[in-house]
C-alpha cells in the first residue's frame, strides 16, 4: 500500500519553469504563493518500467532507476525545470507491480479525463 502512494508522489513531478517559452511536457499547471508549478506526468515512464519489470523482476531497481527515475532527469534538463526536493524513500522501485500497474492505468485515466 505504501508503494501506491509513492507513485503518485513519484508520477507527478511538481516543478517551476523558468520565464522563456518552449515547448512543454506537461499538461497540468496551477500557481501556488505567486510562482506557477507545473506537474509533468511520468505514465509512459512507469508503463515501459512495468513491461521490463515484469520480465526481469531481478533487476527491478536498475530497470526503476533506467526508465522511471532516467525518464524524470530527462524532463527535468529537457525543459530546464527546477524540482522540488523529493525524499529517496519516494524514488524507490515497487515491490507490487500488479498493484503498480492498476495504480498507473487508474492515474492516466482520472487525469485524461479531467
């Protein structure tokens, strides 16, 4: 159960951009204390480390760390975002990816449709 909650934490990384235009990987904004926080959704990220977890469970914390966390950095320099300081506990690989995976689909879904 911890696990679920550590993927929303995980799948919706909050960020502040700076002022020059570019094109964006995220679709949820809102502003909070005057400086606008975009939240960039991992799904992809989370989909593609649950297919190669689930044919390699053994190497569960290098494919977490490849696709999910990799996927992150590459959002985080692409757009030249500042990330809010998260704790490691929240950037560890599941230990229940059925749970996981419902959880993602459940996530995709509620947000697409918002």
């Amino acid at each position: 159960m911890k696990s679920i909650y550590f993927l929303s934490v995980t799948l919706l990384l909050a960020s502040c951009s700076p002022a020059a235009e570019k094109p964006k990987t995220y679709d949820i904004s809102f502003t909070h204390e005057k400086q606008e926080i975009h939240i960039v959704p991992l799904y992809k990220a989370y989909d593609d480390y649950i297919q190669a977890v689930s044919k390699q469970p053994e190497d569960n914390e290098a494919l977490y760390k490849k696709y999910v966390l990799g996927a992150k950095n590459d959002v985080i320099k692409k757009e030249q975002l500042q990330a809010m300081p998260v704790p490691s506990i929240y950037e560890q690989p599941s230990e229940n990816i059925k749970d996981l995976k419902q959880m993602n689909t459940y996530l995709k879904n509620t947000i697409s449709t918002s």
